[in-house]
C-alpha cells in the first residue's frame, strides 16, 4: 500500500436531528498502519423550520414531494457545509452519511437523504454517500460503521470501549489491537429518548441534565420500557426511531405520569434507561477474562453531566471519560469517523467489519459521485 496521504472530509447529521457536525482531516498509512490527524470540527445547527422538516421525515410524517424537497434542502446545506471546510485545507474525498429517514435491517433496507450529487458538483471534489447499503447487501445491518474507525483511532491493544451517545447509543469492544476481534453494537436510545421528552414542554434538549437532576427515576416505568425485546436480543444488533422514537418515549412518560411522577421524573429515567442499557450490553458482550481500561464517550451525549454520572455509576468501577481526553471532541467523532471510511472508500480498500453488523464478508461501502 502506498502512504500517500487522503485530506478527507466528514459530514454527519444524526438521529437527533439537530444539525451537522464535519470535519476535515488527513488519513495517511505509514507501512500500512493507519494515522488520522484531526485538523478542524464545525458544528452548525438546523434552523427552527429545518429541524421540523427533518422530524416530519424521520417520523414518516411527511410525503413524497416534501421527503424530495427535503433531499436537495439538505444536499444544498451540506454542500455549503463543505465549501467551508474544503476551501481552507482543500480535499480528496468528502464522506457524506446524510439523514436517516428509514433503517429497517430486518426487511434489508436503510434510507439517508441529502443529495450528494450537489454536494460532489459545488465542492468539485469527489463526494461518498449510502455509506451502509453495501454492507445490508452483504447480509449485515448496516450499522454500526463507526467501529471501523474507532479501530483506526482508539486500539492500541489495551481493551477499551467507545461508547457513542447520539440519538441512538453504539458500543465498540476494543478487545486487542486486532481489527478482526472489534465488536460493536446499537445498545438503545442515547439521547433519542430524552430529546423526545424534552419536546413536550417546548425545549428542544434537557441542557446539562438539568430536568433529570431534579427528578427521580420511577421504577416501575423503569422496567417496563426496559421489558423491550430488543434489550434481549444478543449482537450484532441496530436499532432507530422504528424502535425508540415517539411512541417509546411517549409510553415511557405516560407510565411515569400514571405512577405520580413529574415531566422531571420523565427525563429522570430516561437518562436512566440509557446508563443502564449500555452497561448491561457492555457487561452481557465482554468476553471472559477481559478487564476494560476505560469506557470513551463521543457523541451529543458527552455533554450532558446528569447522564454522564448515571454512565459512571452504572459502570463502575470503569473509568468513564470522553473522547476529548485523547484529542477527539466528543461531538466530532461521528462526522470524522465518515471521513475515515470516505478515505478507505477511496483507496478501494475494506471500511466495514463484519463481526460488528454481522455481514457475510467485508466491503468498501459507499458509492462514489465524481464531481
């Protein structure tokens, strides 16, 4: 393999649906060992208008001619996005995931929307998009991909998790060095949940945990939403707003309510379902005599101190730390995670780990747009 270097850039819009995060970075191979150097994060918020837009689509709201509208709305945006990124550093490769409106891994489809072709022709830079249809025609779910790259950033051959906390929570299990031994994984709702919740009064997020430190977690409510049958289901696994969205925030709140509990209360354990899912995946998924380093946190989540404790008190005695720590923002990890796929999809190499989405083999995902 060459060592040329790839200047890739990343653009991510999650399930949270609240704005994009990209970056641009460098992705280099030195005796085929792979270096990421992280130069740049822009964050940028959807507007008001845009983020009901985007709700009304991943919700199955909206129709077809808004869902279309919508395509070139945010093809244009992250066109923009990128123009920004690209005209600094310049680029080879831009990695584009889009929005997810649909990820149905048991029917063999994912759906993200955001024209890549505009974004291909405004930057003149070749543009990889449908980053995990590849790997569900492998037979995989197509989720999660960021394992792959946290491989390329994290593994240094002591065991390690990197938990990522968007809408949607994901583990990967750095066991050893070894790409072949990662293990990763949708644990359940990250943020998805309480961001739900939060919307009922108005807010578009609970801000630094504050409702959820002044409510209590109700039990009852508790159990029953953690009685879902894909808490039970062993990995590889995915999961979205099919199975943690409205509704399941909605039922979560109204068995809250129904025991005497306060909106308070609600996020209160929400942010407790998600502390307690992702330690049980964690512990459920260790292989025998594996002691773990320490727990990463990328990811929205990161930011938030109420759910970042209950993530420490369920996993202790573990040392939980954001990725921060080892020069990655936790809210950049996502978007540079794409780059690095964008720079393996490029180079026509493997950027996907069948043990992770449980594919027959391993592809380069991504079809690439020329500009």
């Amino acid at each position: 393999m060459s060592d040329a270097a790839v200047r890739a850039v990343g653009i991510m819009s999650g399930t949270s649906a609240d704005g994009i995060d990209a970056v641009s970075a460098t992705v280099s191979w030195t005796s085929g060992a792979p270096r990421v150097e992280l130069h740049e994060h822009r964050a940028v918020p959807f507007t008001a208008d845009l983020r009901e837009q985007v709700l009304r689509a991943v919700t199955g709201v909206a129709n077809v001619p808004e869902l279309a509208m919508l395509h070139g709305t945010l093809g244009d945006l992250y066109a923009e996005v990128a123009m920004g990124l690209v005209q600094g550093r310049g680029a080879d490769v831009i990695g584009l995931h889009g929005q997810t409106v649909a990820h149905l891994p048991a029917s063999r489809v994912t759906l993200q929307i955001g024209d890549a072709a505009r974004v291909a022709v405004r930057t003149a830079v070749p543009v990889v998009s449908d980053l995990r249809s590849a790997d569900i025609a492998a037979g995989g779910e197509g989720a999660p991909l960021t394992p792959f790259a946290d491989h390329v950033l994290f593994a240094d051959g002591a065991p390690r998790v990197v938990l990522n906390l968007g809408g949607i929570a994901n583990v990967t299990l750095l066991t050893d060095a070894k790409a072949d031994h990662v293990r990763g994984f949708d644990t359940g709702p990250g943020n998805m949940v309480l961001d739900t919740i939060a919307r009922t009064v108005g807010d578009r997020y609970d801000r630094d945990g504050a409702g959820a430190r002044r409510g209590r977690a109700v039990p009852e409510a508790l159990e029953a939403s953690l009685a879902h049958p894909f808490f039970a289901r062993r990995a590889p696994k995915s999961a979205g707003r099919e199975e943690f969205g409205r509704r399941f925030a909605l039922d979560l709140e109204r068995a809250v309510r129904e025991r005497g509990g306060s909106y308070e209360d609600a996020l209160a354990t929400a942010t407790e379902l998600t502390a307690r899912t992702v330690a049980h995946a964690i512990r459920e998924e260790t292989p025998r005599r594996v002691g773990w380093r320490d727990v990463l946190v990328g990811g929205g989540g990161a930011a938030n101190p109420a759910l970042m404790d209950a993530l420490r008190g369920a996993l202790a005695p573990i040392p939980v730390r954001p990725t921060d720590e080892l020069g990655v923002p936790a809210e950049a990890r996502e978007a540079l995670a794409f780059a690095i796929l964008a720079a393996y999809r490029l180079r026509g190499l493997p950027n996907t780990l069948p043990r992770c989405t449980g594919a027959s083999r391993a592809v380069s995902a991504g079809a690439i747009h020329a500009p």
